[in-house]
C-alpha cells in the first residue's frame, strides 16, 4: 500500500461506527476552551476559579445535550420543525419585553434562582435550521427548478432577523443570514439570484451602519483603531497588542497580560486574542486548524447523508456547518483586525452556556446524521419527494 493510500485510509470513517474526525476536533476544541477560560478569567472576581468552575458545569450539560440528541431520531425534529421554529421566534418577542438589557442590547432572560441567564439568539440557529432543513428536503425539486420558490424560506427568514434588529443583535443577523443563504445554494437553488439576495442583504446592512452612530463609531475604529485607541479603537487596540506580545510561540499558558483588565471580555468575546497571546501564532493556527477539520467534517456528513438520499439530514448538517463556520470566521476576524467589533462567542472555546450548550446540541445532531447514514446507507423510499414529478419522454 503507497503513502497516498495509507493517508487516504486514515482519514476515511467509512468503515468506523462513528465520524471520530469530527468527535476528535470537537472534543479538542471544547477541551481548549475550557483550559483558556479558566486562564482569561483569572484575576476578573475575588473567586478565581468561578468562570472555569461555571464552564465545567456548561460543558458538561453540552454534553448531555449532545448525547440526548445523538439518541432523538431526526424524523422527530423534521415532523416538529415549524413548531420549534415558532418557539424559538416566541423566544425573540418575549426577550424584547422582558430581556435584560447589556450594552444596549436585550439579548438574555434571566433565569430564578442561580441559573445563568438564557441567550435566546443561540436557540433560535437551531430552530432556523431544522424548518429550514425540513422545508428544502421537501420541496428540493421547487428550489432547483423554479427559481423564485426560494423566497419563501427567505420570507421565513425574514422574522427572527427582524426581531433580531430590534433587539439589536447585528452579529447573530449576519450568522442567521449567512446559515440561510449557504442552506439554499447546497440545495442548488438560483445562484443568480442567491447573489442578488446577498448584495440586497449587504445594502441593507449598509444603510444600518450608516443610520446608528455608534455602528458608524465602530466601523471608522475598525478602519483605524489607533486613531481613538482608548474610546472606541479601545477592544481592538488592545487585541492586537495581545496578538503582537504572543509572537510565534507565545508567553505561555497563564501568562497573558492583557486579560488583566485591559482587554475587555477577555474570556468571552475577545478569547481568540488571548490564546494569540498565551500560545502564539502556533496556537492560533491550531485552533484554526480544528475549526476547519469540523467544518470540513460537518459539511461531508453532509454530503453523505444527500447522496444516500437522507435530504433532512443533509440539509441540517450544512446549517451547522454553515453558523459554525460564520460564528468561528467573525470572531477570529474581529480579534485580529479583519471585522468591526461584534458580540460572537467562539464556538466552543469561549464562556457562555447557551452558546455551549447549543453547540453541543448541534455536535449530537452531525452525530445522529452520520449514524443514520451509516446505518441505512441508502433510503428505499424517501418521503421528501417533489409533489410533481417530471414526466419522462
């Protein structure tokens, strides 16, 4: 056997009970989390070790979550779609009512008792995924032949990102618009007009920076952060102090200086910079590294699941795939440079329970799709097929 066939051996699953690609660069990614949040926290409450304890118990609730889905047929998400998509928009009304209000926006609802607070934009990717999934796994033959059919899940579309703009949560707008449109061109709906969606979206997006100051603020800091470094140029200042004290290797795991309360959410927003900081570019690239092996693993499972006919799974592993990737690219992009200021998590690594907790949520569903697919490598009969079938001659 040649080098090219061991390598090609290896990095196959087919013949595993499970995709261990995608387990091992989840389990990586949340392991890492875990060890820079109880760093980035040090030295932010009297309790040193408050956010790592918090985040062992978050990650080991994603972890139930992960399991419970793993063991939940994804016949019962697609028959419940609409339901758990009008219970995550229920969500987004009742947060803008009585949502507790940070940095100007209502993104949480505060739980009794010493529960954390629910973040209920994290809820909502799952619900807009599974009726987005259920929606094009039925009427896939509609959205490759009939181009304007795909307004209709962009209409859908439409209302948690609306709800979302009041809230105002502009990121989670961007991750919902982007796990949408990506849903839509796997499904080979118009790219002509996928684009003119996207370019529509992008105005729209546009005129929202232009109309709010403090969008604006934050756009002209992002273009030039030194020219108002200690208002608003002040997080990315002091990020990319952070990226530049870390140089290739890093000042070591513990010893990061910016996270001393000079770098705001440090252990939350702003992790990526601090790992910059503690593990250099070495460790950035790592993490870079595992988030592009999930992505890579999600959209295959993906793949697979469309080729054996298993189109609801399919279509719910490229919306993972898709806000995974979104979540993951925005953030690394805002800690270096690259992106205005926004308030996204990093998937998996950064301090937050829902964001962990359904991200966990979607881990267990890449697993149950996988093991459907394996499990019936080939669907005798499937009940999404087009309500008109094209005539033979």
């Amino acid at each position: 056997m040649s080098r090219l066939q061991r390598l090609r051996a290896a990095l196959t699953t087919r013949d595993l009970p499970c995709d261990i690609w995608l387990i091992i660069a989840a389990v990586a990614l949340a392991g890492l989390g875990w060890v820079m949040v109880s760093s980035a926290s040090i030295g932010l409450l009297e309790d040193t070790f408050h956010y790592s304890r918090q985040h062992g118990v978050f990650l080991v609730i994603s972890i139930v979550a992960c399991i419970f889905m793993l063991c939940v047929p994804l016949e019962v998400w697609r028959q419940n779609a609409a339901l758990i998509l009008m219970a995550s928009i229920f969500l987004l009304i009742l947060v803008l009512f009585v949502g507790q209000e940070i940095n100007g926006s209502k993104r949480w609802i505060a739980l009794p008792g010493p529960l954390p607070s629910l973040q209920v934009s994290e809820f909502a990717k799952i619900g807009l995924i599974f009726y987005m999934a259920a929606f094009m796994s039925r009427f896939t033959y509609d959205l490759r032949q009939r181009a304007f059919s795909m307004w209709r899940p962009l209409a859908v579309l439409a209302a948690p990102v609306g709800l979302l703009f009041l809230a105002p949560d502009f990121g989670g707008m961007v991750v919902l618009a982007i796990c949408v449109i990506g849903m839509l061109m796997m499904s080979g709906a118009s790219l002509v007009l996928l684009v003119g969606s996207g370019g529509l979206l992008g105005s729209g997006a546009v005129m929202m920076v232009i109309i709010e100051p403090y969008r604006l603020a934050r756009w002209t800091s992002f273009l030039d952060p030194w020219a108002d470094q200690f208002a608003t140029g002040y997080q990315l200042t002091q990020a990319l102090i952070a990226f530049g004290r870390g140089h290739v290797t890093g000042t070591g795991l513990g010893n990061s200086v910016q996270k001393l309360h000079y770098l705001p959410e440090a252990h939350t927003d702003f992790i990526f910079a601090v790992i910059a900081e503690e593990l250099g570019m070495i460790g950035a690239i790592i993490v870079v590294l595992l988030f592009t092996i999930f992505i890579a693993r999600a959209m295959w499972v993906g793949r697979r699941a469309e080729l054996a006919g298993h189109l609801f799974g399919a279509y719910v592993s490229y919306g993972i795939g898709f806000v995974i990737a979104a979540q993951a690219f925005i953030n690394i992009a805002v800690s270096s440079g690259l992106l205005p200021t926004k308030g996204l998590t990093l998937p998996l690594i950064s301090y937050g329970g829902s964001s962990l907790l359904v991200t966990g949520m979607m881990v267990g569903l890449l697993l149950r799709v996988d093991a459907e697919t394996r499990h019936r490598p080939r669907r005798s009969s499937t009940p999404y097929k087009p309500r008109h079938e094209p005539r033979l001659s």
